[in-house]
C-alpha cells in the first residue's frame, strides 16, 4: 500500500466521531511520527487529553503514560516513587516502570500548573530523551509527547525553555457547527 493512501486510512480511523479535530488530529500525528512536541491550547471540554489517547492509539501498543499537573503535583506523580530498597542500600532511585521515563508516548494535561521540579526534569528528558535516576543516566524512549492547557506559560517564569520544545501549536477550540456538536452529541462511542 502506498503511504498516502495509508495515512489518509489512518488519520480517518483516529479522527472517527471528532468532528472539526481532524486537522489537529493529522497535525499532531504528523509531530508524533517525527518525533516532535505538540502542545494543545483550548479551553476545558475540547477533547485535548481524547486526542492525544487517539494519537497513541495509531502505534502498535506503545508504553503511554497520562498524567493531570496541579500545582500539589510531585515528581514521583510523573517520574515515578523513590524506591525504599534502594535508599536502604544508600541509592536514590526511582522506580520508573510505567511512568514517563519508560513511556513512548505521553500526555500531560494542564502542563503549566505543575512546579518547577517537574518542569525542570521534564525539560531535559524531552529535549535530551534521557532520564537522571540517581547516578546512572536511563535513555528514555519518549517518541512525542502532547501537552494541553488553557493558558500559555505567564512571562518571565522561566518556561520559555520548556515552551520552546512543543515545535507543534494546536489551537483546540470548542464546535463551533450546530450540526457536528448534535451529531457529537448523538453518536454512540466509536472502536477508536
């Protein structure tokens, strides 16, 4: 099959029953599959954390991690808790497995509400791809990583750094067609 052709097919498959996503929802995959950082910008209710599942969803099983920020977010809530058998042997390690150090593909909703902790670790293992757990430096597998808020990061707050790794800004805006938000309305879940 020529590769056109598939990604129409598969773009069509992720987008079923997303009406006005389909263009964030193409945009987005076309970051995913280079690599690259999207980040989502719309109020609550647009469906930012169900396109990046969707996203997900287009690869064969891949290691996905979710995750809501508050500004009460820890870092063992995103990179995992310290392991106690490890600090009884005098190390400081976390134990990553099914957190974002180990996930291909991740979404992080209301990115800028979480502390700079966070932020700061966060930076280096997207813009690097490696994760510092203890002494040992872990190369993480992260393919993309999708990011949603309903606000961009306030000036002067040190973000610009972090901001400047989501190469792909989406504007994810409410239905604005009476006609797809009745059908949205009316459809039963789709098998994506």
């Amino acid at each position: 099959m020529n590769l056109q052709p598939r990604m129409e097919k598969l773009i069509s498959a992720v987008s079923d029953g997303m009406y006005e996503r389909e263009e964030i929802i193409a945009v987005a995959l076309l970051g995913a599959l280079c690599g690259q950082n999207t980040f989502l910008y719309g109020p609550p209710g647009t469906a930012k954390s169900l396109i990046s599942r969707r996203i997900a969803c287009a690869f064969a099983k891949p290691a996905y991690f979710e995750y809501l920020m508050n500004r009460f977010s820890t870092p063992e809530d995103v990179f995992g808790p310290v392991s106690l058998k490890a600090l009884k042997e005098d190390q400081y390690l976390r134990k990553t497995q099914n957190y974002l150090p180990k996930a291909e593909f991740a979404f992080l909703d209301e990115i800028w509400k979480s502390s700079p902790a966070i932020l700061n670790t966060l930076l280096t293992l997207i813009n690097e791809r490696i994760f510092r757990n203890g002494e040992s430096i872990e190369a993480a597998p992260l393919k993309a990583l999708i990011s949603a808020s309903n606000e961009t990061p306030e000036a002067n707050q040190g973000l610009d750094a972090l901001y400047d790794r989501f190469i792909v800004r989406l504007m994810a805006g409410p239905i604005e067609q009476p006609a797809n938000f009745d059908r949205l309305l009316s459809s039963r879940p789709t098998a994506a």
